[in-house]
C-alpha cells in the first residue's frame, strides 16, 4: 500500500540513523543515485530514440530496391528501440519528479514494481532486436544484398549498434531499480544506504 | 570477507527473531526457497542441455545438403546452450550443498556475486542466441531451404524453442539470486524471509 508519510520523510531513511549527521549523509547518497538513475535514463532514452530514427529514415536512394520495412528484423529493432525511448522518456519525468519533490510519481510499491519489471522486459526485448537485427544483416551481406544496396546495410548497422548502447544502459538501470525494489521489499524503504 | 560463524548459524537471521518458532518458520522458507532454486536449476539444465544436443544432432540426411555448422547463429545457439546448461549443473551442486550443509560452497559473498553476475549474463546471452537462431530459421524459410531440408529446419526450430524455455527458467533464477546478494548487501545476510 502506498504511504505518504513515510514517503514524505525523506533524509530519515530508518530509525537506526537518527542523528542529523547521518541524516545528511545519506540524503547526499540518495541524490547521487536519483541523478545516477536519471543519467542512465537519460543515455538510454538519446541511444534508442537515435537507433529508431537511423531505422525508420532508411530508405534506398534507388527506387525498386528493398526498404527496411520489408525485413521484420529491421522492424522488430525499430519497435523496441521506439518503445524503449518512449519508456525512457517517462522514467526521465518519474526520476525529476523524484529529485525535486522527493516522493515518487506513482504510489511508491507500484512506482517500484512498475520500474523493475519494464526495465527488466524492454530490456530483454531491446536485446533479442538487436540480435536478430545482427542475423538480418548477416543474411544480407551473405546474400551479396549488401553489394548493391551499401548504405542500407550502412545505416541498418549503425541502428543496431545504437540500440545495443541503449540496451546497456537500461540493463544498468534494472540493476538500480532492482536493488531498489529489493530495498522496498527487505526493509519497507525504497533507500537503505 | 566470508564470514564463517554467520554462515553456519542458519536458523537465527537476525537478532529480532530470537524465539524458536519463528526461526522454524524461518528455516522452513528458507528450505522451500531453497528448494526452488534447486528445480529452476534443473529445469534450466534440462532444456539447454535438449537444445544443444538437439542442435548438434541437426545433421542433414541427404549428403551434399548445409549442415548446422554452416550457420553461425545455430552454432551460437548450440554454443550458448551448452554453457548455460554446464553453469546450471554447477549450480546445481552448489545449490544442493546448501541445502545439505546450510552454507554456501564458495565463500558467502563470492558465491552470490558469482550466481547473480552469471545467471544475468548467461540469460541475456542465452536470449541473443534464440533471438538469432529465430531469424536465422526465418532467413531459410524465406530462401526456400526449407523445401529441400524440412528436417534441418524442423529440428534447429525445436532446438530455439527449447532454448527460450530454458531462457525462462535461468531468468526467474536470476530474480532470486538478485534478490539473495541484495538481501546481503542490505542485511548482511542472504535470507530475510
């Protein structure tokens, strides 16, 4: 269930640490770690926005050659990258909203679970993208495609590579969110430090 | 730094649960998560252990005909398969000498960073390599080998799948094996049940 008062409180993170100087301490460390998160979400959001428009603006200078719609791999890269930038996009507001009012957006457990879990599945999906992505590219270079069509390939591997930066950051960002919500579940305050 | 004495003294987690039934209630969770982690290993061994020997046995009837090794992406899912189902029969053991001694085979905080770091790893690498072997398989599809070698690819479809299943599991013993190093890096402990 949600608590504000406790949500609210935020430099006494548990009653073992009364005194005002670790109090200090550890609203320091909190901060450092808020605007860790946001760095990450921020790295990951620039990296997966660039992947899907680099995709999405693929098209052949020549006409009658393919396009990258007609590859589902290539569709599928464009997809998760787009989800993960949107993502990343609202957990860049969540985490602002957080330095500066000091309480989460959502109600703290759901905020918690919310993170965690689309952190761990986009990130999977990110990734499972940008291998199948690899295969497809690999296809068309054996297939010669790649002979004819160069900046096709060009661009499609500058995505990939693109949305697998992106999958790196978010993978360190489940980390955090994970420890997180272990911190939430062990000792009923999302910051134990 | 290991610490023996904490170790051996499995039924106390904490001093707040000083009284004997709730140390039994709390040994009793923690044979049951035990023992959960012990089945996710071995259903994680089972099926990347049926897909690398599934993929491996993909030899073509016909002579002539490309064989499994020809494909870089079924020789990445044999070989992350087989890795994934050697580090699973380790844990396996380890996790069994946990349930038998109550301590941990390395020393306690070696052995949760070991568990978390690989289960992440071996899990995104495990998913990489279906994500490949699925767009490979679609590759001969759309190439029309499949007509000829319907075997080839039947099998290597089966190998994928029972790959991702064995992803599944590897992944859910990831979650608590995270959840174990955070309850150590929080509590000094890794159960806190």
């Amino acid at each position: 269930m949600p608590s504000p008062l406790r949500n609210g409180n935020l430099p006494v993170p548990s009653p073992h640490h009364h005194h005002h100087f670790q109090s200090t301490v550890s609203a320091q460390k909190l901060r450092r770690l808020n605007t860790l998160v946001l760095i990450l979400r921020f790295a990951s959001f620039c990296f997966s926005l660039a992947s899907a428009i680099f995709m999405s603006t693929n098209s052949s200078r020549s006409t009658g050659s393919p396009s990258w719609l007609h590859f589902p791999s290539f569709r599928f890269v464009f997809a998760a990258n787009a989800i993960s930038a949107l993502y990343s996009l609202f957990e860049m507001g969540s985490s602002i909203w957080e330095i500066l009012r000091s309480s989460t957006l959502l109600p703290e457990p759901l905020q918690l679970w919310f993170d965690f879990g689309h952190d761990q599945v986009f990130g999977y999906m990110v990734l499972a993208a940008g291998a199948a992505g690899v295969e497809a590219i690999r296809g068309l270079k054996s297939g010669h495609t790649c002979d004819a069509e160069n900046s096709l390939c060009v661009q499609a591997i500058i995505a990939v590579a693109l949305g697998f930066v992106g999958f790196a950051f978010l993978a360190l960002a489940a980390l955090i969110s994970g420890f997180r919500l272990a911190c939430f579940l062990i000792t009923g305050s999302r910051f134990h430090l």
